[in-house]
C-alpha cells in the first residue's frame, strides 16, 4: 500500500493552517478557511507574532529575509528574493521580517546584520547568510541547504 505524505502549510492570508498531499503542491492549492492561494509565488511579509508560527508548523522550509527599509543592500536583494519565491515557491516558504518593524523577532534570532538569510526547517534554523547575493549565487546557495531535506 502505497502512503501519501501530507504537509501542513501556514495561510499567507489568514494565517491558518492547512494540510494537503505533498503532490497538490503543483496545482495552487488554496487555504480552507479564507480561499486564498497557499503558496502565492512572492514573499509574505511576517511579523514578531507571524514568524513563530511560521518556523514551527510550516512542513516545507522556511527562507525569511531580515530586511530593515533603510538598508541598500536590503532593497537591492529584495528583487532577488522575490524572483526566488517565485520560481521556487513549491519547495520553500520565503518571509520577510522587517527587523525595525519588528525587534522581538530579529532579537530572538540574534540578527547583528543585514540582511540576513535564515533557513528554518521543522522549528530549527539550519543555515544562515548574512549580506545580498546575486540572484544565481543565493539560488546555489538555498538548493545546496535545501538537497539533504528533500
């Protein structure tokens, strides 16, 4: 007998959380509770009280973006990261986390610069990169932190 895996996936919307096979991903599944697209191909924006739910309950790896709006190399990676969360958005959740805007969380996670890249999978940080990259080099850079939990 054959098993479907299951994944859990937090709504960019509503914030709620929802479970479906590992092979819908592909067909745009959208939130049971607020009908919005699950995965919607650009980062979402998280906050102090966001991020947390984020981190624990996503079933796919989690990518956020520490950023502040004063920061050049912040705004010119932005497009980087928003490419990204595009072409990958069915391997990986891309948030941004706006370390003004939200203290608490970049407190938390000991942001010193940015932007800083985390990479969190099942609660844990598992990879880390501070500064902008080009678009090519932080795709490398994700899919060689992403291989070994594939």
């Amino acid at each position: 007998m054959q098993t479907v895996e299951t994944l859990q996936l937090v709504c960019p919307s509503c914030g709620g959380l929802n479970r479906l096979p590992a092979q819908r991903l592909v067909d745009r599944p959208v939130c049971g509770k607020c009908r919005q697209p699950l995965l919607p191909g650009q980062p979402v924006p998280a906050t102090d009280l966001t991020l947390p739910r984020w981190i624990a309950h996503s079933s796919l790896p989690v990518i956020v973006d520490f950023w502040a709006d004063w920061c050049a190399p912040c705004q010119q990676f932005a497009p980087t990261f928003a490419q990204s969360a595009a072409e990958m958005m069915t391997e990986a959740c891309f948030v941004k986390l706006d370390t003004e805007a939200n203290p608490n969380a970049a407190a938390s996670h000991h942001i010193r610069s940015i932007p800083t890249l985390a990479l969190f999978y099942q609660g844990r940080e598992l990879a880390r990169l501070a500064g902008a990259l080009p678009k090519g080099p932080f795709q490398s850079w994700l899919r060689q932190q992403l291989r070994p939990l594939g």
